[in-house]
C-alpha cells in the first residue's frame, strides 16, 4: 500500500513551514500515514529527501549489472587488497509485501556453492552516499588498509567475508537510492520490511538458508526491530551499539525534545521521495504517545543467537546497548564492552576475527571452533589517567554482589554518608557564567562504580514553571581536575557517566522502577507551581569506572543547553574516489576515477526543512534542597577491593 500525501498541509500542532525557513520556497513538507504496531496507523510528518543527484548524497547510480570483482584488485588506492575473486551484483530488485521495489548489491564467492548470508539494513547507501568514514577526522581511528570500501556505511566488509565463504547483502531500504517508497526510521514498518528481505534472500539459489545481520549504529538499532519479527531464516545478529528506544534514548531524553542529531542524520539521506520527519515530530509531540511506543524495540520477542557489542561513551546507543543484552529472551547471547568508539572497534581485525567465529558456530555449525566458550559478558573498566581492563569476564550484566551505596549531598560541596540534619538551599542563575554546580567524594581505597548510577534531587524552579538538567559524573585527579583523554570517549575529552531531566516529565511508572533505576513514562506533563518543591529521580547510563586512592568522584548538576538545529559536522562532504566504470580495478593500471562528493554545500531545499531549534525551559533560577526532610542523594553501584 502507498502511503497518501497531502503536500503542503502540516499535521495538527506542527511547526508551519514559515517559521521555520520563510526564504526558501523549495522545501517540501508533508502529512502521510504509517503502520505502526497493534495494526493502526500513525499520521506523521514527511519530508523531501536529498536528491541523489545532489554532492553530498555521493550517489554512484543506478546500474543493474553483473561483475567479477579479481583478486588482488582495489576499490580505491591505499584501501585493502581483495583476496578472492568476488561476484558482484549490483541493484538487484527485491519486492516487499506491499508491492514496493528496493534494490540490493550482492557480494559473494564465485560459482555455485550456496553460502550463508549476511545483510547490513540501513538506508545510508549501498556504495559510499551521505556518510562516510572519511567524513570524520582520521577515519575515527580506522585506517584505509583495514578496509576494502566495498562496506557500507558501518557494515561488514564484503572483501574479508566472501573470502571466508559467506554472502555480503547491502541493499538500499525503503526510499534510499532509487528504492521506492519513502525513508522511514525504526519501527513496525522497517521490522516488517527487514523480514521479507531476510527471507528473500534465505530463497535464493546461492544461499544456504542461512542469514545473519550486523552492523552499528542504525544497522544495530535495525536488528533489534527485526528481530523481534522473528523471521525464520534468521541465525543470529550481531548489533554494535543500537538504541532500543528512540524517544528515552535519543530524540527526547530526559523529556527534553533534542533535534540536532537527527537533523544531521535526516540531512544525509537521499532518495526518489520522502523521508519520516523524526527532528519534527520530535519537537511536535513532546509526549510518548503511539506514534514513539512504535520506535520501541520488542526485545522480549528476540530469541535468535545474539553478539552485542556496547560501549559507556556513547551518546546515543549505551543505553540501548545494555538493555538490550539484559531483555532479549535469546538462550545464547554475549555481550563485550569496549573502550574506544564504535567504528574503530568493528573494524579492528582481533573483533572481526571474533565475530567470524560466532557467525561458523551458528551459520555454518562449526560447533567445535571455541565460541560457546567465551564469557557471556566481557567488561571493560575505563581508567582515566591509569590503563583501561578490558574482557573482564563476568557471568551477568548487571554484574552481581556490588555494594549500593548513598552518599548525600551537603551544602558545602561535599559528598556525604549522612544526611545532614538541618535543610540547606543551594543554586544557580540560569544564565549566568555558571550555571551549574558540583559535589566531590575523596576516594580512600581502590573502587569500581560498574553499573547504573541514581541521582534524587529535591528541586524548585523560582521565576519558571519548569526545570531542564544535565547531569554528569566523572572522576577527577588528586588536586580535583578532570582527566582529559584522547581515545577514550566518543563525544568528550572527558570520560563520564550522564543523565537528563525535563522536571515536568518527572512522573515515575512504579512498577517498572526499581531503586537504582528510574523509569520516567513521560505521557504527562506536570508544571511546577510558584515556590513548589519537588523530588526528582534521575537515572545516569551505565559505567564501569576505576578510582584510585587520593582522587575524587565528582557530581555536577547543570541547567541543560540545547544542541542547534543547524549544527553540520560534515556528512557528505569529504571527495571520496570511486572507479568511475564502478566495481574494482588493479593498481597498476591507468584507472579513470570519479570524485564523489567534494562540496560542503547542502542542497537549499534541504536546508531549508530544518527544524527550529527547541526552545529551552530554563529561566529565572534553579534551586536545590539538601539535608533535613530532603533526601537528596546519590546512589552508586560500587565494587571496593584491594586490588
């Protein structure tokens, strides 16, 4: 079924076009449905992709053909060498359940052997397109000669896994390149259209009936609503860092409509027709309602052989990492935490040669090859300014027999063991030069915070009706300066743990809540009233943390700032060199090349189609109440040992 537009009509509460870019008459916003789960329907907001013809969308085309790629051929000068002969074949049709039409690159080993697949969802491109790793400084980590660029965009590098005998799938999902229909983000829609293609390609000649999934980022969050469709042919995933929860975990966190991500996302994507406006909905409906209930991953409903990979310095997907390791019902999963950021760890040989042997042990029953003796759980314990631990084998997550301990906060800047007996205020002005403030705990002998951190606050808002907070805990030197570390987180200099609170979506579900982890159900809002004090619980994503004796635990409270709309870190703008007759080429030949990308200009239209960025609630000053009847404290997850 098509999904029916009304152009130029917005949906019920939605921000006009005029307020949000009056000067540009090409951009094209519209309302539409689509399924989301429990058989109904969403109206939403739509809007018009990237052309592909565009620079920044870096798309080679459309060419349905067949070719051998040779060994010992490259894609691009300096990048891996092929080790086998692979049969490419590019823009295959493939037909989704409601008639549309996407289209696939296949690689795989040459002849007639059937092979077990391996398919990266995403709708980012199947060759180079809006994003690419030399868009991000040094490659993030990920040099040129560990990969072939035949991958997508955070997917498995068909060079290395046709030679170990498995089919690579890169297709372009619903709406990207020149598949029909429109881009849609996570939910009942990608789920459904994710099964019907793992099946398709489980009938194909050259398949096994066999199929795996893996990838990060979106090719993660992918396999988790996949999944949960629990398509026959599926035999294990392998998500690296995904969010399970759009709303919780990315585009409102805390309650705080947050569209800057997404609008960098959305900004990159290119296709015939038009994309699900997530950055406008995200500021339209500020509240969990069905449309976001349907960007929930099922988990429950996952019980396929998994490999999750998650890390504590991801902005968007740790939470989501953890959480889902904890809820899938899957018998055989692991999880292994790493320390540095997603893409280099993918891409690192020792992690590919790991993945390797869980997809033998469950696509090709090697049985024998060792995997099922790797620890279900393998941590890493982060250590500023000392040598991270990594594969800590642990038989759970969350790891058991940690002490929770509260340490109170006191007026005076300290972190206590006792509630101070007498109520103290303490605060800030919004807008001054320091909008924040701080407690430190000295550390006395060698302690491990390993898990989920709560923050409960008594507060009160004093010239505003409403409180947005950033919440963040680090751990500082002897002399109470942060460490400041290179590698070793994905957004920051500084490694820490965070949380995010808009106070007017404070509102707990009890039965999901446990004492060290919150569980906010945002579907209400609650104003605060003129000199009305309330008490807030606040949950920090998961950490592993090493402090030694003479540093410190340091807690900062801070009046949240919102990210513009308008931020452009650069997707799409690095000139990539592609063979221009496409596929590979030997290096000691004359090859004629095409640059794709190369401008830093982002097509008006799509610019003009940004959301406003949200407008901060925060205003007058902050207050915090301690001591006394208010029970503000901190409760850590800690592990003290004497070594």
């Amino acid at each position: 079924m098509k999904l029916p537009f009304v152009l130029g009509l917005l949906a019920a509460g939605a921000i006009p076009l005029a307020t949000a870019r009056d000067s540009i008459e090409a951009a094209e916003i519209a309302t539409g449905t689509m399924p989301i789960y429990g058989d109904d329907a969403a109206s939403i907001i739509y809007r018009r992709a990237m052309n592909v013809s565009a620079s920044r969308a870096r798309y080679t085309g459309f060419n349905q053909s067949t070719e051998v790629l040779k060994k010992g051929t490259i894609r691009r000068y300096g990048a891996k060498t092929l080790d086998c002969d692979i049969l490419f074949e590019r823009d295959v049709p493939m037909k989704l359940r409601d008639g549309t039409i996407i289209y696939t690159d296949v690689f795989r080993p040459v002849g007639n052997d059937p092979v077990p697949a391996i398919v990266a969802w995403s709708p980012y491109g199947k060759e180079v397109g809006g994003q690419w790793l030399d868009d991000v400084t040094d490659r993030d980590g990920v040099k040129l000669s560990e990969v072939s660029e035949l991958q997508k965009f955070e997917g498995p590098d068909p060079a290395y896994w046709v030679a170990q005998g498995y089919a690579v799938l890169n297709p372009d999902a619903r709406g990207a390149g020149s598949s029909e229909g429109n881009i849609t983000f996570w939910g009942r829609q990608l789920a459904e259209d994710g099964y019907d293609f793992v099946e398709w390609t489980a009938e194909q000649s050259w398949c096994t009936g066999k199929v795996a999934m893996s990838g990060n980022s979106w090719l993660a969050v992918s396999q988790w609503f996949i999944a949960a469709e629990q398509p026959p042919h599926l035999a294990a995933i392998a998500p690296w860092e995904g969010l399970t929860d759009m709303f919780r975990d990315s585009s409102n966190r805390g309650g705080i409509a947050v569209s800057a991500f997404n609008e960098e996302i959305i900004t990159t994507f290119s296709g015939p027709n038009f994309i699900e406006d997530v950055p406008r909905m995200t500021v339209n409906q500020q509240l969990i309602n069905p449309y976001w209930q349907d960007k929930i991953a099922r988990l429950e409903k996952i019980k396929v052989p998994a490999y999750i990979v998650a890390s504590y310095t991801n902005v968007v997907h740790t939470h989501g990492s953890f959480e889902a390791f904890r809820r899938i019902q899957s018998q055989d999963k692991w999880l292994r935490v790493h320390n540095t950021s997603e893409w280099p760890d993918y891409y690192e040989t020792a992690h590919v040669h790991d993945l390797h042997r869980f997809f033998d042990h469950y696509l090709k029953e090697k049985k024998q090859n060792g995997w099922d003796q790797t620890p279900p759980v393998r941590l890493a314990i982060l250590d500023p300014g000392h040598q991270d631990e990594l594969n800590r084998p642990e038989s759970e997550w969350p790891t058991p027999g940690l002490e929770h301990k509260s340490l109170y906060l006191q007026s005076n800047g300290s972190l206590g063991t006792q509630l101070p007996i007498s109520a103290a205020t303490v605060g800030y002005k919004v807008h001054s030069s320091s909008s924040n403030l701080t407690w430190s705990w000295p550390i006395e002998e060698l302690t491990e915070l390993i898990g989920y951190t709560k923050l409960r606050l008594w507060v009160e808002a004093d010239g505003s009706d409403d409180m947005e907070l950033a919440i963040t805990l680090e751990k500082t030197d002897h002399n109470g300066d942060s460490y400041i570390v290179t590698g070793g987180s994905e957004t920051s200099d500084i490694v820490s743990t965070t949380g995010y609170l808009r106070v007017s979506a404070r509102h707990l579900d009890k039965a999901r809540s446990t004492p060290q982890e919150p569980y906010l159900t945002f579907d209400r809002e609650q104003l605060l009233m003129a000199k009305e004090i309330v008490p807030v619980e606040i949950s920090l994503w998961p950490m592993a943390l090493r402090f030694h004796p003479g540093e410190h635990l340091r807690l900062t409270v801070a009046a949240n700032t919102i990210t513009s709309s308008d931020t452009d870190s650069g997707f799409g703008v690095a000139a990539v060199p592609v063979p221009a007759a496409g596929g590979t080429f030997s290096a000691a030949l004359n090859t004629t090349l095409r640059v794709l990308g190369g401008s830093d200009h982002l097509p008006d239209n799509v610019a003009a189609m940004r959301v406003p960025t949200p407008t901060s609630r925060n205003n007058g000053t902050h207050l915090f109440h301690l001591g006394g009847k208010y029970d503000s404290y901190l409760l850590l997850p800690l592990n003290v040992t004497s070594s």
